[in-house]
C-alpha cells in the first residue's frame, strides 16, 4: 500500500502542470470537500460533452462556481434567478429555435432540490408541459444548503434540519420526500431517471442516454452535502452508495410513464446504516424512542423496494 | 397606411414590424387583445416568432430574459398584478442588461381587485432599471414600440424598456393609427445582433454572483446607461420623425407653453382631456400650457426644467402615489426645481384612480383651485360621502 502511494506521487509530480481529466466544470471553484454536488454537476457536464448551453438556479453550485472574474463553467452559463432555471432554459431553446441554431447545443436546466421541487416546480411544470427540447437536472441534496440547511420538499421523513430541528418534542421533518421523478412523470414526457453520484456511470449513461431523446428529460441526482448531513466528507460516496443500498434511494428509469429500468439492490442494508453515519438522524439514535421512529424509516425503504421492485 | 384600429392591434401590428424571435407572455386583462391579435398572427404564418405560452408572468419574463441572452429579439405584454408578478425577474433583466421590451396595459394594483386604469403598476417598478416610456394615445403607443427597441439594442444603452399604454382607455379604444410599412421598419430597426450572448462559438458565464469588491461598479455602470439613455430617446424619435414623419417619442412634449404662466403636467391618456382644458382655458384668454412627461425613466430632469422655467404656476395631473409621501410624478418634479432662483408653484392632484372616469370639467375645477391655493395630493371626484366625510 505504502509502495503504491509512493509511485501515485511521484506521477502526479511529474505531471502537475497539466490537469488529471479535461473536464467542463473547471477545479478551482469554492465548494467544500467532499460536495456530492459538484461532483455530480462535473459528471452531467462531462457526459454532456462540449455542446452545451446551460441554465443554473440560484444556490450552492452557482455561489461557488460563478463569482467574479472567475468561472467554472466552461460552457454558455446563465445563472439568473432562484425559481426560474427551466424557464430561462425554455427561452434558450425557443430562441435557438427562431434563430435556426437549435442544432448547436443541447439544452441543461439545472436546480438544486429546493429550486426544483419547492420554489421552482412552477416553471419546471410549465417548460415539461410545452414539450420543450432540455434536459433538467436536479441536484438532491435534501435541503437548502446554501442559505444553512433549511428544509426543503426533498428533505427526507425525520431529518434535522435549521428550519425543522429535533428537539424536545420533534424528530424533525414530519412528512417523507416529495414524490418528484413521478410528479414530473405525470407530465407524460419521454424520460425520467433518478441517479446517484455513488454510481458515477451509471449516472453519465443516463444523462448520455437523456440527451439523445426529443423532448423534456428530468434526471434526479442524489448529492450527499457533508456539511448539511454532517458527515466525514472523504465518506460522500460511501453515503451515496448505503442509501441506494438500503432502498431509501430507488434508482430507476422511466420512459414515456413506464418504469424501464431498476438497479437491484444486491444485498439490502438496514436503514441504520445509512442514519448512523449522518448527523442529521442523531437524534433518532440517542433520544428515547427512536427505536420506533427508525422502524417507520425502515417501512418507507422497504416500501421503496417494494414499489420499484428493488430486489 | 392610416387604418381605424383598437390600440390593442395597432401595438400588435408594430411589434409584428419589429419581427421580435421569441414572445412569451400570460394573458391578464386589459392586456389580452394584444397577446390574442399575436398569436393569431402567428397561427396565420404572418409573424416568424416562436410565441411560448406560459404558467406565469413570472414564467413569460424568464423566458424573453433566457431567449434575449441566446440573441434573440424578445417580446411581452402585461400589467398591473402580472407586472409585479415579474417584479423580480424585470429587475433581473435589466441587471443582466438585456434589451427585451414589454408592453404595460396600466391597471391598477389589486386589493380591491379592480381591472381598469391607473399607473400604480408600472410606478411601483420605477427603480428597477427599465426605460419608461408613456403615450397619450394608440398612434404613439404603437410608434414607441419600434422606437423601444431601437432605443434599447443600442450598444451604449443595451437595456430593457417598457412602453405604458393605460388600459381599456387605449388598448379597447378604437383610433384612426398610420401604420408602418415593413420594408421601412426593417431599414428604422435592422435585426439585433448582439455582441456577446450565450453561444457555444464564444462561451460565456452570464449572471455572475458579485461580491463587495464588484457589486457598486455593476451599479454604476447600470445607472450610467440609464442616465445615456436620456440622449438616446431623442435620437431615436429624430430619427423616427424623419422616416416616418411623426415626432412620436422623445422625453416629453410641450404644447402651447409660450408665454405660458401656469402649466399642466401629465403621462399617459389624460394628457388628451388636459389638451382639450387647455385650448379650452387659452380660448377664454388664460395663459395655460401643457407638458406631457414621455420618458419617466431616465427621468427628464433637464428638459422638464427647461420646459417649465418661465412659468408661475405648475399643476400635476397623475395616476399613481407613493403611499405615505404623495404624488409621485409631483414630487420628482419638485426636485428639478430643488436650487433654482425661480421656483414656481407647485400643485398636485389625483385622478382616475382604478379607472374613475376625469371629465374635462374635473381638471378645469381642479386648475381654479390651484389658482387659489397650493394644493397637494388632492384626490379629484373624490366620493366623500361614500366615506363618511362631510359632502
């Protein structure tokens, strides 16, 4: 092992004034360690390839990506507004449209779960139902990060957050995550995925496989936030990963309203594994009857499983 | 070309010269007409635009926002509870310094709901960065229509402007309107070309977060170009005016001011009934003249000024207030006059809020009490006894 570190240094040593992967979200930006957001937008943009004009909500990925005079973005970004990056998305693909340049790029709206489920369901509603040629990407970090871990819609059932803490006669947030992949499903467009940044290609398949069809394709990201968790950062991945393990992220496909595809859960793990990790479940760990609240978390993972024929 | 039109067609048939690329807009009433006459123009193969119907005003403004930085010409139309739905998306616009242009049906501001005219709407987002400009009737509503993207494609300028047109009174009245040939308004306003918008040829990050170090020069920069456009607006109805022979835009408008020592003061479609009080007042040997305030913003100080400095007496006639300080076109007025020698009278009074109706006899009354005292926010055909104060 110790060999092995060695040989690793001496490479990038020699190499340093190059960059390990062309990427089109540049290094250099100001998100903390171990954020699952970056890394996913890293692997939607480098899916994506060159091609790409993209729209951005206001929050965590544009505050550490776009401040003056520098930028991440090696695309056409546009970052205006909280609510509205499917609109503004919309009025890119009309324009490239009426200017006769719809061949030049694709189209990527992107939203992190407040923008996306709570404030922004509106226009995204609106850009879904008019059929518009974009792909949305929502970044699930279950809460808004950007402003110190409020909650959001995406928060999930008994997560402590700054605007829905545990305390003396709370286990946090009362109602599970909002149902969004189906929500944008009903609106009978041709795609919608959830992925996680704990299967990377997995992820990039989607996205790849996203922007080769016609029409609006909504592709939900779960991105563990170290910071808003509270969890190790050098562990974002391996919390990723436990949550798909354990049911409570189902990752599946649906095309034209129908579930095409599921990633097996292999072998199930017991919710525990995933809360004990987090300091946001903390509490259900140490305060009297918790027990009994990490059984309904329990039934929502094995209602998932159930659902989305995860084994 | 002069055809009988409703003011609703005669701006849809101007914004239809422009050959915007992309529309968006919700319907709201009394803006509907508008939106209806384009989007048939559209079915009809009439007009190349993509039309985007939308969830929202605040949808239909992100969308133009989105498609004017992609390089398109963009279009919408709006008013009253609509407008503020936009609120925070015109104020984005304009910071991003995109030269969309919408229409305001002005309506008055909800609650009591009420769906006739006033200008609290467009007033309240004075500060937003938009150029304003005002008409008097369906032919210059429909002239500053192409007079506004001209204005605002200009690369010194590049930024939003609104054109006011108050609702029903203009957009469902019926006018004689001239309208303008399309081979002449391609030549008035050739196609928008942009030097910078979002293209994978030359990408660039719009919308960037400024921190302390850099918030005030953005600032900075946006007022300057607003304060420029103040030069532009001339230009471009000079330059209209020669084309089309109709001086139809401009900052304001002086109407038999010589020798003048009270002037009236006023935007929109009350100026006409202050026109006709005002030949009516000359004839009886009064000598009253008329401003008309086009550009509310850049507010026209210096030809305000220039317009009203001989004069005793000035009276405004205005349709929306600033709750808690009073008239609003009264009291930027005072402020042109703030370190003069001379400083006239200044009188104020509001009229047809939410649509009440301002006879030509309402103004004359009002003028003969601001002869005999400085009145301020005085509401006109105020119905006391609805109120419970003394009739």
């Amino acid at each position: 092992m110790e060999k092995e570190e060695s040989t690793m240094d001496k490479k990038v040593a020699t190499k340093k004034k190059e960059p390990i992967v062309e990427s089109q979200v540049a290094p250099g930006h100001r998100a903390c360690a171990g954020c699952g957001e970056l890394l996913a937008a890293r692997l939607v943009m480098d899916a994506a390839g060159k091609n790409v004009i993209a729209t951005c909500a206001t929050g965590c990925l544009e505050v550490v990506s776009s401040a003056y005079p520098q930028s991440a973005w090696k695309m056409p970004w546009i970052h205006s507004l909280f609510e509205n990056p499917a609109a503004v998305a919309s009025g890119i693909e009309a324009a490239l449209r009426a200017l006769g340049r719809e061949k030049e790029a694709f189209v990527i709206a992107q939203g992190g779960d407040g923008s996306t489920a709570d404030i922004g369901i509106g226009c995204l509603s609106g850009m879904l139902e008019r059929g518009h040629n974009i792909l949305y990407v929502c970044y699930d970090n279950e809460a808004y990060m950007n402003t110190g871990v409020q909650r959001s819609g995406l928060t999930p059932f008994e997560a402590s957050t700054s605007t829905a803490p545990s305390g003396e006669i709370s286990w946090g947030k009362t109602t599970d995550k909002k149902p969004m992949p189906e929500i944008v499903a009903a609106h009978g467009i041709p795609y919608v995925a959830t992925a996680s940044v704990g299967y990377y290609a997995d992820l990039q398949k989607k996205v790849k496989k996203a922007l080769s069809i016609q029409g609006p394709k909504y592709i939900q990201i779960h991105c563990p936030c170290p910071l808003g968790w509270i969890h190790d950062p050098a562990l974002t991945i391996k919390v990723a990963q436990i949550a798909v393990q354990t049911g409570l992220i189902p990752i599946f496909e649906m095309e034209n309203g129908k579930i095409t595809s599921v990633r097996k859960i292999i072998k199930k793990r017991p919710v525990e594994d995933y809360l004990k990790l987090q300091g946001r479940f903390r509490h259900l760990l140490k305060k009297t009857g918790g027990e009994d609240e990490i059984k309904r978390i329990q039934t929502i993972a094995d209602h998932n499983i159930e659902k989305y024929h995860l084994m | 070309m002069k055809k009988v039109l409703e003011g609703s067609r005669a701006v849809a048939e101007a914004v239809k010269v422009c050959r915007p690329n992309v529309i968006s807009a919700y319907p709201i009433t009394p803006q509907t007409h508008i939106v209806e006459n384009l989007s048939q123009m559209v079915a009809d193969g009439d007009l190349k635009s993509e039309f985007i119907n939308v969830e929202s005003e605040f949808a239909a403004a992100s969308v133009i926002l989105g498609a004017s930085v992609t390089g398109a010409r963009t279009y919408s139309t709006t008013t009253s509870q609509g407008l503020l739905l936009m609120l925070e998306v015109l104020f984005n616009i304009a910071g991003l310094r995109l030269p969309v242009s919408i229409t305001c049906a002005n309506r008055s501001v909800s609650a009591p709901i009420n769906i006739w005219n006033d200008h609290q709407d467009a007033m309240t987002i004075r500060d937003s960065g938009w150029i304003q400009l005002y008409a008097e009737d369906c032919q210059e509503a429909a002239d500053m229509q192409i007079q506004a993207y001209k204005i605002g494609e200009n690369p010194e300028i590049s930024l939003p402007v609104m054109v006011n047109m108050d609702g029903f009174i203009l957009t469902h009245a019926f006018e004689p309107v001239e309208l303008i040939d399309p081979q002449m308004a391609d030549k008035f306003l050739p196609t928008y070309k942009p030097n910078r918008y979002l293209t994978t040829k030359d990408p660039m990050t719009f919308g960037i977060l400024a921190e302390p170090a850099y918030y005030m020069e953005t600032r900075y920069r946006l007022v300057q170009a607003v304060d420029a456009a103040k030069l532009v607006i001339e230009e471009v109805a000079n330059e209209f005016n020669q084309m089309f022979g109709r001086y139809s835009g401009g900052l304001v408008d002086k109407y038999r001011l010589e020798g003048a020592k009270t002037a009236l003061v006023g935007m929109g479609s009350v100026v006409g009934t202050m026109r006709e009080v005002v030949d009516e007042l000359r004839d009886k040997g009064q000598n009253v003249g008329l401003l008309k305030v086009r550009a509310f913003r850049p507010f026209p100080k210096e030809a305000i000024f220039d317009a009203l400095k001989d004069v005793d007496t000035i009276i405004v006639f205005e349709k929306a207030l600033s709750l808690g300080w009073g008239g609003i076109l009264l009291n930027e007025i005072k402020t042109v006059f703030y370190g003069k020698r001379k400083l006239p009278r200044l009188c104020g009074f509001l009229v047809g809020l939410g649509g009440r109706d301002i006879p030509n006899q309402s103004i004359i009354d009002a003028v003969k009490k601001a002869e005999s005292e400085t009145v301020e926010d005085q509401f006109v055909d105020l119905r006391t006894g609805l109120i419970g104060i003394g009739e």
